[in-house]
C-alpha cells in the first residue's frame, strides 16, 4: 500500500535524522555510551541515541571555551556579525530540514516548526547589529586626566536550553554570546538533540573557528556542577524551570559567577466587561494551545469579569473543542502532543484535583488515544485558588477560569504568586489598560492580544520568573563587563 503524503514526509524527516553527537574543539563525538533514547511523541518511536559527555569530554570542552574565547573576543565586530550573518542565511535556508527535525522530536506542527526557526533567525539578525553597538564612553574630567569607559566580553558562557523551543531558546543566548565576544559550553536538551545539531553545524557551516562554541549532552547535574565550577567559565544562563534556575544560581553564587535566568511562569490572563467575549476566547484558545501550552508564557489563569464569565467560559470551551490535535505532520493540526509520559500523569493529577475540589471541566480532561502523548485542550472553570493547578505551573494544554467582581480583586489575584513571567490583559478601557501596565508584577505584558516580544524588546521576568532580561538594546549587557580605565596624560 503506498504511504499518503503526509506518511512520506514523515518517513523522510525520519531518514534525515542527524546522527546525534557532542561537539567539542571543532570535532563531532559520536562514540560515547548513550544517556538516553530520542523519542518522538507523536507515536513514541525511537529516534536514536543520545551520546552522553564523559568527564573527559567535559575538561575538553572547557580547554577548548577557554581557548576559543581568546581567539573570539579579539575578532573585530564586523567579523563577528559577518558571521551570524552567515549562519542566519544558511539556518534559513534548512529552515524546512530543521523544521522537520523540530517536529519529529518535539511534536510541535509544522507551521509552528517553521515559525520557530524563523524567530531564531532573527535573534541572530539583531545581535549582529548590536555588537556594532557595543559602545564604550568617554566622561568629562579634570584637564590631563581621561575617564574611558568600556564594555569587554565577559568570558565563557555556560548556557543551558530547553526541549520545548529547541532552536529559539539556544538562539537567544548564542547569538548575544557570540555577538559579545564570548565563547559558549551549550548543555542543550536531550530531548530535542537533533536540533541542537543541526543548528550547531550551521555555525560550523559558516566558518565559527573550532573552540567558539561546543555542544555537550549528558548528565545535567554532572554537566552543570562541572561546568559553573570550573574558573573558565566566568557567566551562566538559563531557560527552564523555577527549580532548576534556583539549583544553578546556588552554585554560581559560590563561584561569584553572574547569572541570566529565564525561568517558570504561570500567566494570568485579565478579562474586563466590556470585550467581545466570542473573540478573546477565540484568541485564547489558539494562544493556550500553541505548542500544547508548554511554553513558559502559555496564558493559563483567566480572571474573567462576572458580567460575561460564563460567556467566556462557554465560548473559550468551545473553541478549545475545536482544536484539531494530532501528529504534527498531518495538515490542518493546530496541537500536538505533550514532552512524555510524565507531562500526561502530571496533566490528569492536576485535572483530578481541581475537580475533587469543586472546579468543572468545561471541556477536555482526559488523554487522547493509547499511543502518542496526546492531551485534550482542556478548559476547567470556577477553580478554587488552593487547587494545584492554580499554584504550579501546568506546562500543558490547561486552562483555568475563575471570576472576579472588579478589577482590583482581578490584579489581586495575578499578583497572588511568587512567578511574574508574562501576563496579558483584555479591555476597552485606557484607564483599566494604565492601571494594568502599572500594577500588574510580570516582565512582559501583553494588552488586546496574545504576543511575545521579538528580538528588538527585552523579555525575563520577575520574582521568581527569573533574572536579567534577554533581546532588546541590552540583549549583550549580560555578556559583557564594564571596565573604566582612568589614564592621565601627563609624562612620568
């Protein structure tokens, strides 16, 4: 029987499949026991192995940052943006192999894929531009004596990514880290190591000199505690989970190493009275479910105005219902599945307890199938504030409704957590929309619609959403230091 289309594209996304390696000096490492299987959750097939790094392969991999950092940081800017600049163009144009390779790991559909090798492209497009913009300065002084300040390259970075945007994530501090003159240890996920891959050997592929930037897979707390140990690396970041950005922030301490942290949030979604209900609840469907709400900036906790709540909550059900999920190859997919099989058990404990506590499933709440991590949009309204879900991040296509009477109880209870990542906001009102901007404890807030910031504006968060902010003007502030040199120009 001959296989469909979409069957065909699959199985050459399959056989395309980089072979999975550390990159270490220049040199792929593929003889090196496995830490794990690669799996897509689609349909839980393997993928192949995952080569763990030895001890050894650590200590190289830091000779080499150490080494390469000395040849990168005295490269002339214009080199260094010449190069970004090359590998956006060849990351480009593999956008649809890589796409692919994001899809068979991941699970994401296509579209989505492509969308985000495209944003990764343009993480690499601004901070080309902006280490022509490292500026130093010159500040008024006594007459013989010259004040200068300057912006150095910090040193080797020691960079940690995640599975859920395998090549945007690692952009982001790529990019600003090699822009700034740093050399990179990048530990990424071995969830989605074939991306990691491929977008390592764009930058190969481009002429990036061996050393610059090395790719580790393995024991994350192996990896971690060697790396942030070791004097050669001198700055650590990260994008994942509250708990492990606090683990990696301990141990930098003890090193005095600064951190960039980009860590959990749990997004409230502020609804006011006079909106169109149907529409912002077809606008919060389509955001919710994106990469099937594993995003930390997945809006999940809708405080919705009492006027039109059981509206909202109607239609948003509605529309959640129509979700099409599915194998991310498959067209007309809007969500694919969950990471694993933990994300399943975790989603239905999360369902179970909003709903022993009084909380009502308007739609969705159970798995999809038997095989594949499918989760169905699920949508659960009058949830209590001690539920679970409403306190830990779900990570997943889960969406909770609660009312409120006005719009101080509704700030109230954005700002009732310890995470203060993204929060978005919906109403007619401009005096509602200052107030909001004003009082509202997040890093990013997003009024009348569901984006995320680009390359050009800043994104972090607060409290315990992270620290330090990544794109924008500042995106190499955290990869560079500030030196001020105090010269008198008299004879001695």
């Amino acid at each position: 029987m001959p296989l469909s289309g979409t069957q065909e594209i699959r199985s050459d996304a399959v056989k395309a499949y980089p072979r999975i390696g550390c990159f270490i000096d220049g040199e792929w490492i593929f003889d090196r026991p496995a830490c794990r299987q690669a799996v897509n959750p689609s349909d839980e097939s393997a993928l192949g192995p995952v080569p763990g790094a030895t001890a050894d392969d650590l200590a190289r991999a830091l000779e080499a940052a150490g080494r390469g950092f000395q040849t990168w940081r005295d490269t002339p800017p214009q080199m260094r943006a010449e190069l970004l600049l090359r590998t956006t163009a060849l990351l480009r144009d593999r956008a649809e192999a890589i796409a692919r390779v994001i899809t068979l790991e991941q699970g994401k559909p296509l579209a989505d894929a492509l969308g985000e090798v495209e944003r990764a492209s343009t993480f690499l497009e601004w901070d080309a531009a902006q280490c022509l913009r490292t500026y130093g300065t010159i500040v008024p002084a006594e007459p013989q004596m010259q004040s200068l300040v300057m912006r150095q390259p910090i040193g080797p970075v020691a960079a940690f990514t995640p599975w859920n945007v395998p090549i945007s994530s690692p952009s982001r501090k790529i990019s600003a880290s090699l822009a700034a003159g740093c050399s990179v240890v990048l530990k990424a996920a071995e969830e989605t190591p074939g991306t990691a891959c491929a977008f390592v050997q764009c930058f190969v592929d481009a002429g990036l000199p061996p050393g610059v930037l090395n790719l580790v897979f393995g024991d994350p707390a192996q990896i971690s505690s060697t790396l942030i140990a070791s004097p050669v690396i001198r700055m650590i970041t990260l994008t994942g989970s509250v708990q492990v950005g606090k683990q990696l922030t301990q141990l930098a301490a003890l090193a005095m190493k600064p951190v960039l942290m980009e860590l959990g949030g749990h997004a409230p979604v502020l609804v006011g009275a006079h909106v169109e209900v149907a529409n912002v609840a077809r606008l919060a469907a389509a955001s919710k479910m994106r990469m099937a709400g594993q995003i930390c900036a997945s809006p999940t906790r809708f405080i919705v105005h009492e006027t039109v709540y059981e509206d909202f909550v109607s239609a948003f059900a509605e529309a959640a219902s129509e979700v099409r999920v599915g194998d991310g190859f498959e067209p007309g997919v809007q969500m694919g599945p969950v990471a694993n099989e933990r994300r399943l058990a975790a989603l239905e404990a999360l369902v179970g307890d909003a709903k022993d506590l009084g909380g009502r499933v308007a739609a969705g709440g159970h798995r999809i199938g038997e095989r594949g991590y499918f989760f169905a949009p699920t949508i659960i309204a009058d949830v209590p504030l001690n539920a679970k879900a409403m306190n830990e991040e779900p990570f997943g296509p889960l969406a909770l409704c609660v009312p409120m009477r006005e719009l101080g109880e509704g700030i109230a209870l954005a700002n009732g957590l310890s995470l203060g990542l993204a929060a978005f906001a919906f109403t007619n009102s401009l005096h509602d929309a200052e107030l909001i901007s004003r009082e509202v404890e997040c890093g990013v807030l997003s009024i009348n619609h569901f984006g995320a910031p680009g390359a050009e504006t800043p994104f972090g968060g607060v409290k315990e959403s992270g620290m330090g902010r990544e794109g924008g003007e500042g995106s190499l502030d955290s990869y560079t230091i500030t030196k001020t040199v105090l010269q008198r120009t008299v004879r001695v």
